[in-house]
C-alpha cells in the first residue's frame, strides 16, 4: 500500500520536525520498497515512486521544497523498489545495510526509513502502526557514558509514556 497522505506526516513530517531537520537533511528515502516489476503486474503501480511523490507534495506543503523541484526530489532522493515481499514493514528495511555502508564510506549522512503498517487494519481498528527511523552518520560528539540504571530508567519512562497514551491512567484501553 502506498504511504497515504494522512499517513505521510506521522510517518515523515513530524519526525523530522521534531528532530529540528527537513526532507532537504535526508539523503535518501527508504519506504516501501516493492519491486515495480512485481507491483506493476499486480495492478499496484509503482509503490515507491507513489510513495516519494507523496513526501515530495508533502514537502511542498510544508515549505521545504519548491513545486519546480518535485520532479529531482525522486531522482535525488528516491530508490528503486527491489523487494520481493508484499510486507509494509518488512520491505522497507532491506535498505539499512545499505545506507550503514554508504554512510560508512562518505556517500551519504542520513537515510530516513519509513515502514507502515496495514490500512485494512488501521481502517477495521481505527489503529494506525508504524514506525520511522533516521540512520545518520555519529559525529563523535557526545555526552559521555550512560550508565546501565540511565538506559533502564530511559526505557521504563519510555514504556510508561506509551501505556499512558494508549490506555490512559485507568488501564483500560481508549477508543478511537
């Protein structure tokens, strides 16, 4: 499935806000990552070139990118599909072995990976899943050692959080 507009920002847009960067910061792109040979066939076009017109429009929107830019931002961006699998989040992680070895050797410093889950459950649930993630190159600076308590104290707060949005103080789980 394609990575659809009202997905386009949890997935790409607010992540990047968040983490103070743009689509311009990105070097490469790596949602679903079907093989057009097979999608195409199938009746489902080209999944990730759809999927990076999408992050493009998404771009111009937020005023990352100019409308006559659209057209390299595939090109520049982009990769060509070349999973065999019909999995959302399965095929988009064939990319990060590439992109640890391509920022390894200077080619590039960030690739955003972006799996979505399933609309026909999303739709049936009302929940949508997901998940996107930033590679980039560490720059050696850092704050120094975190201790063991530190991770685990990070985690169980993490863990809280997540229960806490999701099924709020009482423990039972919130509808829509």
């Amino acid at each position: 499935m394609l990575l659809r507009r009202t997905l386009s920002a949890p997935f790409v847009a607010d992540p990047l806000e968040r983490a103070g960067l743009t689509v311009n910061d990105i070097d490469k792109f790596s949602p679903e990552m079907q093989n057009p040979d097979i999608t195409k066939p199938a009746g489902a076009g080209d999944v990730p070139m759809a999927n990076y017109k999408m992050i493009a429009a998404l771009a111009v929107k937020k005023g990352w990118l100019e409308k006559a830019d659209l057209a390299n931002f595939t090109e520049e961006k982009g990769l060509v599909g070349f999973a065999p699998t019909q999995g959302h989040i399965p095929s988009v992680y064939l990319f990060v072995g590439f992109a640890k070895e391509d920022i390894e050797a200077g080619k590039m410093n960030r690739a955003m990976i972006i799996g979505k889950g399933s609309l026909f459950l999303g739709r049936m649930t009302n929940l949508f899943d997901g998940v996107s993630f930033i590679i980039q190159k560490n720059t050696g600076k850092g704050t120094g050692a975190v201790s063991e308590e530190e991770v685990r104290s990070m985690i169980a707060k993490s863990m809280k959080d997540f229960c806490s949005f999701h099924f709020g103080k009482s423990g039972i789980r919130k509808e829509g």
